[in-house]
C-alpha cells in the first residue's frame, strides 16, 4: 500500500512558527531538535466539512507529551487553533483534508543532545494536505514484524513522539513480504498494533482490541469502543495473541489517516471470509457518520 501523491497539493502553503511558506520553501532550521534528533510530538487531524473531529483530544495528547519530554514552552491550544485555521484558509481546505500537527522543542544554540542547548523556545508546524482515507477500503494485507513495540520501561508509549524509526523499521519488513502494513507485538508476544493504526477483531459477534500496553491511546480507537458501547456492541480490552487475530472472523484497523480499514490477510491467513465483515462495515459507518457530525468548526465549509 502506497499512498498516492495528490495534484491539488502541488502549491499548498505550509506553517511554521507563525510563516506561511510554500511547500518548496524550507522552513526549519538544521538546529531544529526534531531534525537533531526527532525530538518532538505531533498529532494527525483530519478536516470533515470544515471542522476537526476530535481536536481537543489530540490537543490533549499533544500536551501531554510535551510535557512528558519537559518542553519548556507549549504554545496555548488557542495558538495552535489559530495556526491551523490561518493554514487551512491559506490554502481553501474545507474538507477530506488531513493535517500533520508538529511541535518541536525548537532550535537549538548549536548542535547536541542537551535540551538546555534550546533557548529560543518551541517550533509550531501545520501541514495540510488533500488527503482521503488513505487505505484500501476492500482490505488489507498485514504480515507480522520482528520489530516489537518497546514495553513503558524502554520508551513509554503515551509519548506520541517524532522518531517513528520503530514503526518505519517494520514498514519496510511488510514491504518487502508484499504486504500493505506490519502488524507488531510487544515485548511479550501479545498484538501491539501495526505500524501505523490500533487493530480490533471480531470474535463471536464481540469487538476485542489490545491494551494500550505498548502502544499510543488512540482518539479514532477510543471513539470506536464509544461507539460500540452506544450501540449494544460488546467490546473488551485485553492481551491478545496472534493466534487469535488468524481465527477471528474479523479484523479491521483504526487510525485518524485511515479511518476503519478492514485487514482480510495476516501473514497469508486469509481472516474470515476473506472479505469485509458485516461488523466491520457497520463500525466503519457509524464512525464517519460521527465524526462528520462532531467535529470543532474552524473554516466555513465550501460549496
């Protein structure tokens, strides 16, 4: 699965620190601590008619994280908004956009490791692009990694952090086994997630996820055990093991760029009927329908 480049994003303005620059113009600075050494958290937005589904949570998470790492300043969420709206705007998005919110520490005196080399405080950047839910919604292909999700005593996971070298490292062993994503245990050998997205599985007419044991909170994983729980969906959260997830009679992945994707094949088992499950189709549903209609309203939507 490789997503495809987007003409209508070939002039797209981009933010940094309070600049709108051309998407060919470079707009940070070889001292910046995420080009140093990724030091810094982001969030993924996506725009539905004009508004950000579950934006305060991600703000939220962005908060949290950069707390977490000890960023000396966070700009306010007020701040952010604006920066976002003044992108967005900037380049006439109003919907089927998705947005890379980046905060770095910033721009570091000279070169190292020590945060107290950043004095000149934190680096806001916003991109956003024309972006559909990038997955094929006929379902995916996953092949398990050897790449495992570190456990919270080597990088705690509720850290949603910028070095994503975990998660690439496995992307590349699922390209090269011809397969769309890796899905990725912890430490354990329990399912994590994949490279990219939380997964659920149908068993028995019930959802089950993982824990958050080795991976992020999810927004679009919470708003689906929230769905199912309004919807008379029995749904739990616990250890699963690969096992599991080849006898399920459903799989489907869960993520802000992707929304609900269905997962029909892991490592060459073919998951139930080998295509898209009634369940999954209704989960599916049911959350573009919601977060559609409970979104933050940041631009006026064009017709």
């Amino acid at each position: 699965m490789l997503q495809r480049y987007d003409e209508r994003n070939a002039d797209i303005v981009y933010w940094v620190n309070g600049e709108l620059l051309h998407r060919d113009q470079p707009g940070l600075s070889p001292f910046d601590s995420v080009v140093q050494g990724g030091d810094a958290v982001w969030e993924g937005l996506r725009l539905y008619r004009g508004a950000i589904f579950g934006l305060a949570a991600h703000l939220s998470r962005l908060r949290c994280s950069a707390s977490a790492l000890n960023f000396a300043d966070i700009p306010s969420d007020d701040t952010i908004i604006d920066a976002i709206t003044r992108t967005l705007r900037a380049n006439e998005m109003s919907d089927g956009v998705h947005i890379r919110l980046t905060l770095t520490r910033g721009v570091k005196v000279t070169s190292g490791m020590d945060p107290r080399l950043n004095t000149a405080g934190p680096t806001l950047i916003v991109l956003a692009e024309h972006k559909p839910p990038v997955y094929d919604t006929g379902g995916l292909t996953l092949a398990t990694s050897s790449i495992r999700r570190p456990s919270p005593d080597v990088l705690d996971p509720k850290i949603h952090h910028n070095n994503l070298l975990n998660s690439i490292l496995a992307k590349i062993e699922a390209n090269a086994a011809g397969a769309d994503d890796a899905l990725m245990l912890d430490q354990r050998g329990f399912v994590a997630e994949t490279n990219a997205t939380h997964l659920f599985a149908v068993t028995g007419g019930a959802l089950i996820t993982p824990t958050t044991a080795a991976c992020p909170e999810g927004i679009t994983r919470q708003t689906v055990l929230d769905l199912a729980g309004q919807h008379g969906i029995p749904a739990t959260v616990r250890n699963i093991s690969l096992t599991e997830m080849y006898a399920a009679s459903e799989v489907f992945c869960t993520g802000t760029m992707g929304e609900i994707a269905a997962v029909t094949t892991i490592d060459g088992r073919v998951i139930g009927s080998g295509a898209v499950g009634p369940l999954t189709a209704r989960i599916a549903k049911l959350y573009q329908h919601h977060a559609a209609a409970h979104g933050t309203r940041l631009v006026r939507a064009l017709t």
